[in-house]
C-alpha cells in the first residue's frame, strides 16, 4: 500500500507502535543522531558534546521519563494530578534509602542500581496505591488540591525525616549510577566517572545519557504500548466518560488506582534517576513548582501524545538555556550599534539607573535573568493553551498538514 | 514566618485558650476572604483561580505602596486620624487589585471560555507564575526592602496603623490588628451578602446558575464575569493585607503569596461552590492552624516542625473521605 499512508488494510498495521514506514524511518534515524552526540560525527551538533550541555540533555531525558509517567494519568486516563513531584520524591528517597551509605545519623544500605533503581519505582507505585483510595473519590478539580495537598504534606515529611533526606536545605549524597553485582569494590560498569569505554574516552556525562537514553526509549516504548493494551484502553474510556465505562464493565476504582499506581511508578524512577544525577538534592526540591513544571510539560507539549510529551520535556528544560542565550545576545546588541540596538536597549538595563526589563546583574532595574524565565515559562504555559490547546504536537500536526496538501490549503 | 507577640507569661490555660482562639478566627479571617474570592470566581466562571496568591501578594503590594510611597491617605485626609488615612489609601490600593483582575480575565480567561476547566486552572498556574515572580522583583528581598522600610519595630511596613498594640484585658491580649482583621472580614462578608441581593448580585447569582439563560434576560455574561473576577481580586488584596501586618507578619514579602495556598483546604473543606462554606472553611482551618501550632507545640520530635502549616491539608483530606464535595458543596449527581 505504497503512496497511501492512511490506508491500513490490517487491524495489526492500525496499532502497529510505528503505523507507516516514514515514521520507522524517522524514529530510527532520531535514535542514530542522538547516539552520535557525545561523538561529534555532526557537523551541526557538535556543541551538544560539551558536558554543559549533556547535563541539560540528560536531565531533559529523565523529566521525559517522569512526563510521560503523569502523562498516562492526566492524557490517558484524564485525571488531574499536581502530586507528581511527591512521588518523584518518594521513589529518590526509596533509592537513597536502598542504595545510599549509612554514615552518621543517616540510613542506608548501599545495594547496588538494580534494586534500587527499580524498587524507587515500585515504593512510589505502592504509596500511589496506598493514597488511591481517597484521590478515587473526588473528581476533577477537587482531585488537583487533594494532590497538591498531597505535594505540601510529602514536603513536610521529607523536610523532618532527616536521617533519611539528610538536614534541612543541603539533603543527602544520592549513589552514584554504578552498576555492580553486589557490594564488590570496583564497580561493573561505571557511569559516574570520565572513562573510556570500547577505546573511545568519554565524559561521564556522555555516560550517563547513553544510560538515560537508553532508558527513556525503554519507557517510551511502554508508555507507547500500554495505551493499546486492555488496560491503557480502560483508562481512554474512564477519560472519555466515566459513567459511560462503567456500563461497559470497566471498573472505576480499580482504573482509576492502576493509572495512580503507574504514573507514580515512572515518576518514582524519575525521581531516583534525577537525584542520583544531581547528586545531592534539598528535601525543599520535591515543591509544587516541580510539579508544575510536569504539569507545563504534558500541556506545552500535547496532552495524552507521547512524542509531544518527549517534545515538551526538551522544551521545558532547555527554555532557561535558551533565555539566557538571548539574553546575552540582546546585551550585546544593546551595546552596539547596529540598527537593532534601540529594540534590544528597551529590553536590556546596561546599568543600574538605565530602563530595561532585564538586567544581567545580580541587583538592579527589572527582572534577572532567572526572573525573566519564570516570566517567560508562565506566559508560554498561558499562551500555549490559549492559542494552541494541542501544544507542541498541535504544531506539528499543522505543519505536516500544511505540506501534505501542498500547495493546495486543504 | 508567624511570629507570637502575645504575652503569655503568667496567662493561664484558659486565658492562653482565649487569646489563640482571637488569633485563630483573624488567621481564618484571612483565609475565608481568600477563599471568598475563589469561590466567587468559581461559581461566575467555573474557573478555579490557581492565580489566586499572586494576586493576594501583589494587592498588599499595591496597598503598602499606595499607603506609605504615595501616602494617598495623608494627602486627602491629611487632619483625619491615621486609621482613616489607612482605609482611604487601601481602598486605592484594592482598587487597583481589582483592576489587575479584571486586565486578567479580559487577557487570558474570556478567550478560554467553553474550554475544558483544567486548561484554564492550568493558564492561571501560569499566570500565578508570572505575576508572583514580577510581584516579588517589585517587593524585593525580604520585608519590603524596594519600599525603603526596615522599622520593624513600629512594624508599620504596611502602612497599617495599628502597630504591635494590644487590647489588654487581665491576662488575655488581643492586638488590635487581629481585632481589625476580624472586623473588617466580617464587613466584607456582609457586603457581599448585600451585594448578591443588588440588581447586579442577582444578575450574577443567575449568570451563575445558567450562563444561557441568563444571556436570554438581557444580563451581559462577560461583564458579569469582569466583575466577579474584579471582586475575586479585591477579596485577595484585602486578605493579603491583612495577613502582611504585624504581629503575623513584617510587610509584604515573597511568602505572602504562599498564604493563599492554605486557603485551598478551605474552599475545599466547605465546598467549591458554596460561599457559606468558605467562610466556615476558613475559619475552620485558621483555628485548626493556630490551636494545633500552640498545642502540639511539644511534639515536634514525632510531628516535626512547622507541622502546624500542613493541618489544613490533612483536614481536607479528613473531610473529602466522609464527604468527597465539602461540607456544603453541591454533589454532583451520577445516576448509571
């Protein structure tokens, strides 16, 4: 059926993961370039390779991970959650507590990656079953403060607990991304440290993102696939209508506490992932504002699509980088004299009693930087679902629309 | 954040009961106008207002800075006692508030109208982003540092004119801006009760109800919810102005936006879509807070610190197990 990509001529081929050849080939083709990066094989690319920009790369792939996670509860099974900055907390605290070093009034007890990492998971999923019951009941709205009551609680929590979280505002040592049997000196496989691997030298940070990426594609591929399983469409069908699909035999409650269970599972291992990267990590980190930054991500980039997702975690988490770039470009401007300079002065403060917007400074006339891209960030939030309810993906699905009928509009 | 100037030496048990439950109820008088405000806008416009701390923190912004820069209170009534001088400058300043939430809705929830209601609840986690960060660059680090104020000893950041003085009745103090706080809540609550029998308070009542019908009888439907989110707003200015003065607080700073987030168990303690059940909700929970902060006070090793701020959460959860729409909300019915 060459030429007629919307024809499926097979119930398998409609709900096949990749439907037509084109997106095989561009999926397969995304995968090649980004394992390339840390090797600067692209001409284009090359910058991506220094460890500035790998830290930003691999968190982008673990925020992937917990978005496509609150992604499956808020796209697919349509229940507003704000709570999933507590289960990311939850799963860190789980691995810190399985995989970190006891020292002083701290526990821990240093088991290597594979129990920790998919237990940080699994301790999210089981305190998301465990708090189901009362987020069962309520609906909508009233279900978005329950969890952002749930955010405020865990906060506390975390903040007392501290032979767990480690003292207030500094946290704990998470482990590092080590792969080992058991508790063996030198580690199987090291992640954490500059190293080469296969007679290539490599960053760790190249390191880690082979891992997270890795892992992200692993995620995706079950995020992706669980839509078309028995449950995945039991949860569709609550989003739809929740009346209408407990008629139809799917049962409400336990539907309901499976998409709790399993969005806290992903954000659980986002979680451990994000922690173990940074570190070291505040127990302040697990806030509402982290939260939000998920809920931005599911809405920035496409609710309920899994590539607008992945397409909004970059967004989202590269946005600061961006904004400080074009921050230092429009001083720049501003300094010159080109015929840019006027718009790019209005923007910028060059001194302390010089009217700008944004001063590069620490103190001084409007925002700093750090200001600007919280500015920046709630605006887009607002303008996106304004002008553009679908995110990211809405995008693409109109340009791809566009060229489709070209050049005829429709 | 809180911090107690009560005299409590030599107070006894009874006495203490009586001076907390005072803070409690001018703590749940914050609260209720907060939620107030919440369930106003909800009810006109079925949008829950995420915004709602940005804009408690920026109207005691705009009330401090009408108050003490411009002292617009001083050049009116210059003769008149300083408490007037205070109501007429904040009276601006709510009013200014209340056109920020009026610039809000025509911006960026009129063209969201008919739109699934978590978008919107979404669009103003945003907007509160924004307004808080652009707020606090305005009020700058610590207790009003933009406005030139650092005499907490008056504690006077605000403007307010009450001071740190106290009521002092043989063992039980009550500040007068406690008492003030009360006072004024309960005003605003009776005027809005007021309001709702005007002719614009019934238009709004029928807005609510049926936004279709009430289209049919002439009653603009965007004016309508112009004005509840302008009343939404000034209840917000109100609150986080009374929760800025002394002995609560120094001024506004950049954790007066994050009261309003405790006033979320209040609205949904009584019910999303009841007035009543946010004035019970809110002094609900501010006696909840105040009395579990001073009890529990020696149990901080098992509860930890500060345990009193995330009572109101676990009230609400309490609540939503035995009754999943408030105390007084309406239940949704669902027939299969």
């Amino acid at each position: 059926m060459r030429g007629r990509p919307l024809l499926y001529t097979q119930y398998e081929d409609e709900q096949a993961l990749l439907p037509s050849m084109t997106r095989k080939v561009m999926v397969a083709v995304l995968f090649a370039v980004a394992l390339t990066i840390p090797f600067q094989l692209i001409p284009g690319l090359d910058f991506l390779a220094s460890s500035g920009w790998l830290i930003l790369l691999n968190r982008a792939l673990i925020f992937a991970i917990g978005a496509l996670g609150l992604n499956i509860l808020v796209g697919l099974a349509g229940q507003v959650s704000l709570g999933h900055a507590f289960f990311m907390g939850v799963g860190a605290y789980a691995a810190v507590y399985l995989g970190g070093e006891a020292s002083g009034s701290q526990i821990g007890l240093g088991l290597p990656i594979w129990i920790w990492l998919p237990a940080a998971g699994i301790a999210a999923a089981l305190v998301g079953i465990i708090v189901a019951p009362t987020s069962v009941r309520v609906r909508g709205l009233y279900l978005a403060i329950v969890t952002l009551g749930l955010v405020f609680i865990g906060e506390h929590i975390f903040r007392n607990w501290s032979s767990l979280a480690g003292p207030a505002e500094l946290g704990r040592v998470w482990p590092a991304l080590e792969f080992r049997f058991w508790k063996e000196e030198t580690a199987l496989i090291d992640f954490d440290s500059d190293g080469v691997w296969f007679g290539i030298e490599l960053l760790k940070e190249a390191k880690i993102f082979f891992l997270m990426l890795v892992l992200a594609a692993l995620f995706t591929v079950l995020a992706k696939n669980l839509a078309r399983t028995r449950i995945g469409r039991s949860f569709a069908a609550i989003r739809d209508r929740d009346i209408a699909a407990e008629v139809m035999g799917v049962a409400d409650a336990k539907a309901k506490t499976q998409a709790f269970a399993i969005s806290s599972f992903y954000a659980g291992i986002a979680g451990a992932l994000l922690a173990s990267v940074v570190g070291r990590l505040p127990p302040e980190q697990w806030s509402l504002f982290l939260s939000v930054q998920f809920v931005a991500i599911v809405l920035i980039g496409g609710a309920g699509t899994v590539a607008g997702v992945l397409l909004g975690s970059f967004f989202v988490v590269l946005l600061p980088r961006l904004v400080e770039n074009l921050s230092g470009v429009l001083a720049h401007s501003a300094e010159g004299d080109g015929w840019f300079q006027p718009i790019a002065d209005f923007f910028v403060a060059r001194s302390t009693d010089d009217f700008g917007l944004v001063f590069l400074g620490a103190d001084g006339p409007g925002l700093t930087t750090d200001q600007l891209n919280a500015v920046l960030y709630g605006l887009l939030i607002a303008l996106f679902l304004i002008f553009e309810p679908l995110g990211l993906f809405g995008i693409w699905i109109r340009i791809r629309n566009y060229w489709k009928g070209w050049p005829f509009t429709y | 954040m809180d911090m107690m100037f009560l005299a409590q030496v030599g107070s006894t048990s009874t006495e203490i009961l009586i001076s907390k439950i005072v803070d409690g109820l001018a703590l749940g008088a914050v609260y209720a106008l907060l939620a107030l405000g919440f369930v106003i806008i909800y009810k006109a416009t079925q949008v829950l207002s995420f915004a709602h701390g940005a804009l408690s923190a920026v109207g005691a912004y705009l009330v401090s800075y009408f108050a003490v820069v411009w002292n617009i209170g001083g050049r009116v009534a210059g003769g008149a006692p300083q408490t007037i001088q205070f109501f007429i400058s904040a009276i601006v300043g709510i009013a200014a508030a209340a056109v920020v939430g009026i610039v809000i809705e025509r911006l960026f929830i009129r063209p969201m109208i008919g739109q699934p209601i978590f978008s919107i609840a979404m669009i103003t986690i945003g907007l509160d982003i924004m307004l808080r960060t652009i707020g606090n660059d305005f009020i700058g680090q610590g207790a009003n540092r933009s406005l030139g104020q650092t005499s907490l000893a008056t504690g006077d950041t605000i403007g307010a004119p009450w001071g740190l003085t106290n009521f002092d009745l043989g063992g039980i103090t009550i500040p007068h801006s406690y008492l003030a706080t009360i006072v004024v809540a309960v005003f605003a609550m009776v005027g809005l009760a007021l309001f709702f029998r005007s002719r614009t308070g019934i238009a709004m009542r029928a807005t609510a109800f049926d936004q279709e019908a009430a289209m049919a009888q002439g009653i603009s439907a965007g004016r309508i919810f112009a004005l509840a989110w302008g009343i939404g707003a000034a209840l917000a200015a109100i609150g986080g102005a009374f929760a800025a003065i002394p002995p609560r607080n120094f001024g506004v700073n950049n954790f007066t936006a994050f009261i309003a987030l405790r006033a979320f168990p209040a609205i949904i303690l009584g019910g999303l879509d009841s007035i009543i059940g946010a004035v019970v909700g809110g002094f609900a929970i501010g006696l909840a807070e105040v009395l579990t902060g001073h009890y529990l006070a020696s149990f901080t090793d098992t509860i930890g610190i500060g345990f009193n701020t995330i009572v109101p959460y676990l009230l609400m959860l309490l609540v939503l197990v035995v009754k999943p729409y408030g105390l007084f909300g309406t239940p949704e019915i669902r027939r299969v």
